[in-house]
C-alpha cells in the first residue's frame, strides 16, 4: 500500500472587506512562498436563502474577487469554498489541515480594538495551525485597497 501526504494548504476568509483583501494577498503570498494550496473560504450566515441558488451565485462572486486579487500568472493552485456557519467556528474548522489560517482583522470596533467582535478570538482559540491577522492600513486612511 502507498501512503500519499496531502497537499499542504494555506486558509484565508474572505468577505470582500479591505482587510480581507489584504488577508487574500498575505495568503496568496505565503500560499506561494510554501508551495502550498490557497484555500479561499467565505462564510455566509446561516438561513432560509442558504440553497444551492445563493451558494453557487456566492461562488461566482467570490471567483471574480479572487481573480482580480490573485493573478492567474502567479501559478497558484486555488480552491473556492462556501460556507454557512459562525465564520470564527467555520473558518477553524476549514483550517484543520492547514499549515496557516490568514484573516483580515475587525474592521471597526467601537472600542478601537481590532481583535474583538467574535471571528478572530473563536480562530484564536479554535484554529490548531499557525494564524495570521491582517489589516489594510491604507482602507483605515482613506486610501484605496486596490
């Protein structure tokens, strides 16, 4: 019998906000640098629209945001995930396997904190592989992310 390992993964979860964005390009960046899978996973609210209709139609956007982030001259092999859930579980849980879980940090917390809100303590606390939290700081000055 011949073992076969699995193909190394780098995670990131993308909900189009600036610092997903910058999240995207950290783990475009690591995804190849380890020579690694980039896993692109957005996770959606659980509910009565959560059909095959609205996930396909999720996929499709989220296709279009990561193709024009992630050049397709950049010969990553990337991989589109939908998801319905709480994304700090969601996100740990997609990560399992991973060698590294990238997240965009909290956008806007009233107490200026960019690791509250619910999503990155739940990675922090739930995610077994190494984690990254990115912020794009040009989308905090009122520059553009692009």
């Amino acid at each position: 019998m011949q073992w076969m390992p699995a193909q190394r993964c780098v995670v990131v979860g993308v909900d189009g906000s600036p610092n997903s964005l910058a999240a995207l390009r950290r783990a475009a960046d690591e995804a190849r640098r380890r020579h690694a899978r980039l896993d692109v996973v957005r996770v959606l609210p659980p509910g009565p629209g959560a059909g095959p209709l609205r996930t396909f139609r999720e996929w499709l956007r989220l296709r279009a945001l990561v193709a024009r982030r992630v050049g397709r001259s950049q010969h990553l092999t990337t991989r589109l995930l939908i998801a319905y859930g709480e994304p700090g579980r969601v996100l740990a849980e997609r990560a399992a396997h991973g060698e590294l879980l990238v997240i965009g940090a909290r956008a806007h917390s009233e107490h200026g904190d960019p690791f509250g809100g619910a999503t990155v303590p739940a990675v922090r606390h739930g995610a077994r592989c190494e984690i990254t939290i990115c912020a794009d700081h040009r989308a905090s000055l009122g520059g553009d992310p692009g």
